[in-house]
C-alpha cells in the first residue's frame, strides 16, 4: 500500500491525520492512502515558498532553465516509469499515458525558452533625454490545482511557465490519482531544483481554500469542472489574486456531407473513446449534416462494437477503465437517462466484460443516435465513453446549436470545402477550433483555454499568454539630467 503525503521544502514529509483512499481502477483493489493536508500545512508550504522566493527570482533566467534542461533528459529516460505510475491510478492506457507526458513535456521544452520570453520592451528618446523600457517580473508565491484526467500534463501546463519566470510554487493535485506529481517534484529536486521553490500538497477542500484566501498567494491556476472553477474564480479573485480557471467541455464535431466519411469516423473514434472519454477536448456531440447521418452512425456503430478495452497497463489496447466507482456509476446513470430521455442507444456498453477486471470500473463505448438538444446527454457534459449523435439539415443549424451551448471548449469540422471551413473558423464562438483535425489541442508554444463557461478569468494557459499570466509589467521612465530640474506645476508634457 503506498503512503502518499506531501512534499514541502524538497522533502517528503509524514502522513497526516486525514487521508483518503486511492484505487487501481483496473482492479477495482486499493493501492493506497493519500494524506489530505490540514490548513497549518498548506500555511507552512507558503511560507516555505515566500522564503525560497527570496532566491529564486534572483536567479538568472538562464540558470533556472538549465535545471529545466536537466528535468526534461529525466522526463524522457524516466517516461514509461511515470506513465505506469499514471495508468495504475487513472486507468488510461500506457501508451496514452506516455502521449500526456510528451504534451507536458512540451510545455517545459516551451519554459525552456524563457530567456527569451521574459524579453521586456524599451523606447529610446520618449521625451528630450528621456528613455521608457517595460520589464516582467515574477509574481512571487502561486498556486495550482489540477484534476484526475491528466496528472501529469495538467501540472506541467502550469509549473514550468510560472518557476522558470522566477515565481515559486505550491501544487495540490487530484487526490484521486496524486503519484505522478510527487514523482516529478523528486525528480525535479534531482536535477537541482532548490527546497521551496515546488511543494506538493495533497488534500481536498480544506487545502484548497487556503490557497484561494491566503494572502501570500499571488495567482491561482486552476483546472477542473466548470460548478468548481467557478467558485475558484469568484473567492480568489475576491481575495485580489490573478486567477485562470478551466472548466468543463461538451465539445461538437460537425461532419459535413462533402467530407471523407472514414475519415470522420476514425477521427470520431479516437475523440470521442480515448482515455474513456475522460479528456477535456474530447469529441462528445457528433453533428452530422445533411444525408451522410445513417452511413456516419453504422460506421461509428461498428467501429464502437470492436474497442479493445482493458488493464490499461497491457499493450496494444484502445481504451482503460474509467477513474472510480464513483465516476463509473455517474457515467453509466446518463446511459440509463439518455434511454429514458427517447435516444437510440445504438451500442450499449454498459454490460462490457473484461477479461482479469471484474471488479475494475469499466465502460464500453456507448453510442447514441437522434440525441436532441432538449436532453440532458445533449446539454451535460458526461465525461466518459458516450458519444451522442445529432442529426441537422444544415451547416448553420450546427453552427448555431454550438454557439448556442454554454462550454466552449474545442470543437471541429470535417469537410473538404475551404469556404466552409473558413467561416466556420472565424464565427463559431468555441476557444479552440479544428479543422478536419478532431482535437484541436494548441501546442505550448500557443495558449490552451476555452471560451464561455469552460473558462473563468481571461489568461488562456501556457505559450505566451501563460508567461502573461505568471509575470507582472513594471514600465520605467529614466532620465539623467546633466542640469538642474525646474518645477513642473502642470501636466508634464515630453518637449
Ligand atoms: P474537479 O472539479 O472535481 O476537481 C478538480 C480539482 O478541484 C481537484 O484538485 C479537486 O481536489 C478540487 N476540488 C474538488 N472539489 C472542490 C471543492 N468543493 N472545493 C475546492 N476544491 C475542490 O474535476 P475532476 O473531476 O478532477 O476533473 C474533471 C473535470 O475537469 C471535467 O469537468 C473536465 O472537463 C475538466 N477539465 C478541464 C480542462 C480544461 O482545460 N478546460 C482540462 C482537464 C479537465
């Protein structure tokens, strides 16, 4: 059983009193205890991190990065060992697993560059013998909070930007799978981060409400659902911090009559059933237009009917368990609704056998045909392997039916015609857009973040908004006077 705790001021520290159980969601058997940190220890974390903020910032970029270097050579010898770690307590397949270290990884490729990211602005001559520069500077101590969907990637879309601008930095991760966060934190220690500089607390409500009030804390990153990131927003923001909180998703793809229909369906098939469509940016609406809809729903039915699902840690698999019990029964409840609601369950996995996981929380893929935009399955989002089929007559129909829902998250098109495509591009009101691409995931060198009630605040996460985020603006006007400054009584103008 492992004892998971916390990690402040670069140790481990003892369990404490609180905890909660953590499962293999493949086996259905507990794994281990994670500690869920009381007030005084997330208080003792800031005060660890304000004082290595002291020394941090005045680090030279270019020397916080080196350890950055360093970490990204581990990340890569280390990567099936952390991937394994991920996969035993989320349920995602190995491979999917090694796929979200890879994007996180980016994103400390990405930090690696913030020499030349953190680059202020100056104007020369603003006035007679006076010259204007603008510079960033580090925040001080900030704060995370991150969901169970991708341990590792979500941690790294925050972290990485903000220490290699100079901030420090306290971590609480999703109890339900905390492993992956401690392992990088050591490891990030090996390659010669300071003590204080990353500390990881686990915990729950407690913890994170410390975060959003504490007046150490500078910024709040935070992702997870939409009713949560809310209340993020609203009390840290209340309490003067910056905050960027991502919330939920109900993302559509449109597939047009004129588009390659295999194409769609093999796309469909990956975003709407990777990871047990527990992504984000998963494709959870199918919006077919137009007299393509039977071929589109037979072809997705077969498809959905051949999944390999199983113990994610076994290769050559398309889809794990899902993450709870819990979450299982959630999923499975808005089968039964969608049924009750007068959807054609076109695949039913809810009675899906798994060869070793009986007691393990799967879910075969479920497909839905005739899903109305009065339906619960339609306006909520399920976060599990159901993909929802909504047959229109037309493009602006589609289009209109996206606008008119409240997440925008991802979305995209499959078509062949660039007319189509563009106005599409340009109108739909949904943060991140594909085209004949169905999971439209910005790299870290551009910013991730949603639109309506998938984000709260107005930083999109990582690339240069992230480095936005993570830094504030100081503009100095500077002058050497050779002579004798007058009195100035009214407005100074530059001469
Ligand atoms: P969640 O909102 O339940 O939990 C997220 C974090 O908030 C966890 O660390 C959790 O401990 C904490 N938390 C939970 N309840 C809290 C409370 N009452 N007060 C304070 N903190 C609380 O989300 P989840 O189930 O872990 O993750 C799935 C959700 O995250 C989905 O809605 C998914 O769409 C969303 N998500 C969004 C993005 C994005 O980029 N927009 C990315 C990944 C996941």
């Amino acid at each position: 059983m492992n004892n998971i705790t916390h990690f402040i001021n670069g140790q481990i520290t003892a369990a404490s009193e609180r905890n909660a159980p953590v499962y293999n969601p493949a086996t259905g058997e507990q794994t281990g205890v994670v500690s869920l940190a009381p007030a005084s220890l997330v208080e003792e974390a800031i005060a660890n991190a304000k004082e290595a903020f002291e020394e941090w910032s005045k680090v030279t970029p270019l020397n916080r990065v080196r350890i950055l270097f360093k970490f990204k050579m581990l990340l890569e010898e280390r990567m099936d060992e952390l991937a394994e770690a991920i996969t035993k307590e989320h349920g995602k397949v190995f491979e999917d697993a090694k796929g979200e270290i890879i994007r996180g990884m980016e994103v400390v490729e990405f930090a690696c560059g913030i020499p030349s990211a953190l680059k202020g602005e100056i104007t020369e001559q603003v006035g007679r013998d006076v010259d204007a520069y603008s510079v960033n500077q580090p925040l001080g101590v900030v704060a995370g909070i991150s969901p169970f969907n991708f341990p590792a990637m979500v941690p790294m879309w925050m972290w990485p930007v903000a220490i290699a601008c100079g901030n420090t930095f306290v971590m609480k991760p999703s109890e339900k799978d905390p492993t992956a966060t401690l392992m990088v934190a050591e490891w990030l220690k090996e390659c010669g981060l300071p003590d204080g500089v990353l500390n990881i607390v686990n915990g729950d409500k407690e913890a994170v409400d410390v975060l959003l009030t504490h007046p150490d804390i500078q910024a709040v990153s935070f992702v997870g659902s939409t009713p949560i990131a809310e209340y993020i927003y609203s009390t840290a923001s209340a309490h003067g911090k910056r905050v960027q909180a991502l919330g939920g998703a109900k993302n559509h793809m449109i597939v047009m009559p004129d588009a390659d229909i295999d194409g769609a369906v093999n796309a469909l098939m990956g975003a709407a059933f990777g990871s047990a469509g527990e992504r984000c940016m998963a494709i959870s609406v199918a919006v077919a237009v137009g007299d393509i809809a039977d071929e589109l729903v037979d072809k997705l039915a077969a498809k959905t009917k051949e999944l390999k699902i199983g113990n994610g840690i076994n290769r050559g698999l398309d889809m794990g368990p899902l993450v709870t019990k819990e979450h299982h029964a959630k999923v499975k409840g808005y089968v039964d609704l969608g049924v009750e609601e007068g959807a054609k369950l076109v695949v039913d996995g809810r009675d899906v056998k798994v060869d070793g996981g009986e007691n393990g929380y799967f879910l075969g893929g479920c497909l839905f045909d005739n899903v109305t935009t009065d339906m619960k399955i339609y306006q909520e989002e399920i976060f599990g392997p159901v993909l929802c089929v909504v047959r229109v007559e037309d493009y602006a129909t589609a289009a209109k039916m996206i606008n008119d829902h409240e997440y925008g998250n991802g979305t995209s098109i499959f078509t062949r015609s660039g007319a189509v495509a563009r106005k599409f591009a340009h109108d739909i009101q949904v943060g991140m857009v594909g085209v004949n691409v169905p999971i439209p995931v910005p790299m870290a060198f551009h910013a991730f973040g949603g639109w309506k009630r998938s984000l709260f605040g107005s930083n999109h996460v990582h690339g240069p908004e992230g480095v936005r985020f993570y830094t504030k603006r100081k503009a100095v006007t500077m002058r050497w006077p050779e002579g004798d400054l007058d009195a100035e009584f009214v407005m100074p103008t530059m001469k």
